[in-house]
C-alpha cells in the first residue's frame, strides 16, 4: 500500500465488518502491543493483496501454454546458483 504525500496514509475511512471471535482477538492484540485496530487492519489488507497480486500471476502463468515450464535445476543454472 502506497503512502499518500508526505509520507502518511490515506485519511480514506474503509468500514470492515468482524465476526465477534475477530474482533476479541483483534482487541487483544492491541491491548498486548498497544497498537491500533487500523494499523493491523492495514497489515493485513497489505499482506493479502501483495498475496493475491502474487496468486493472480501464478495463475496467468499457468493458464499459458505456450510459457515453456523449467525445472529447479534449470532455474538454478539460469541463475548460476
């Protein structure tokens, strides 16, 4: 996630909804570490979207057939490890 100018996040107000159990949990974790609920909020929704970018390419990659597929050995022999 990008930050906006000036090195600070978005003052963007997204509403997230939390089943109780989350939301305890949630709570705890700020209490432990006193922390705020936005900055795990923001941790996570980083985290997922660096995962699914990463998911989506895989898939891309996967959906080409004509992308030759290599095996370990040969990557590391590409890359000279």
């Amino acid at each position: 996630m990008k930050k906006a100018k000036g090195g600070k996040y978005s003052h963007k107000v997204l509403p997230v909804r939390l089943t109780p159990e989350a939301e305890k949990e949630l709570e705890r974790l700020c209490e432990e570490t006193q922390r705020p609920k936005s900055y795990f909020l923001r941790k996570a929704v980083e985290e997922f979207l660096e995962k699914e970018a990463l998911y989506r390419m895989a898939l891309e990659r996967w959906e080409n057939r004509d992308d030759r597929i290599i095996t370990a050995e040969e990557m590391h022999e590409r890359l000279g490890i």
